[in-house]
C-alpha cells in the first residue's frame, strides 16, 4: 500500500505544472521545518517530492519558469521571514 502511494505521489508531480509544484513543495517544507507538531514522515514526504523535482530539473528548463521559483525560494527562506514567522 505504501508503495503504491509513493509511486501515485511520483507520478502525480511528474505530470503537474512544474513551476506551480516546485513552489508548493519549498513552501510546504518552509512550513513544516520549524513545525515540531508535524509528523517527521510528512517533512520527509515533502523532501523527497522536492528531491524528485531536483533530479527532474535538467528535463524540465523548458517548462519551468526559473524566475518564479527562485523569488519563492528567497522569499520563503530569508533570515527575516523566517524570524518574522517565528514571533
């Protein structure tokens, strides 16, 4: 069951928009890092989704919009956001 479930996962983010799914995952993982009440399994979950867009990144400069993804990356982990969100 649980492998049936990972490759649905798999296969799920490998045909979503790849901008929009990069994004939700580093937001995801933005939320769940300092989150201790989260089940350890669901932050690992969300880091190996980000991994498999990470490997799949080389096939997919075409469709993703690089721009966007990295104005999220500085946005959701900036020293003052995080610091911010912390307060």
């Amino acid at each position: 069951m649980i492998r049936a479930l990972n490759v649905l996962t798999v296969k799920i983010v490998e045909r979503s928009e790849h901008t929009r799914v990069t994004c939700a995952l580093v937001r995801l993982l933005r939320e769940a890092v300092p989150n201790s009440s989260l089940p350890t399994k669901y932050t690992e979950l969300v880091m190996k989704c980000l991994w498999k867009v990470i490997k799949a990144l080389p096939g997919w400069m075409r469709e993703i919009d690089m721009v966007r993804v990295h104005f999220i990356d500085c946005f959701y982990f900036s020293p003052l956001n995080f610091f911010l969100s912390l307060m």
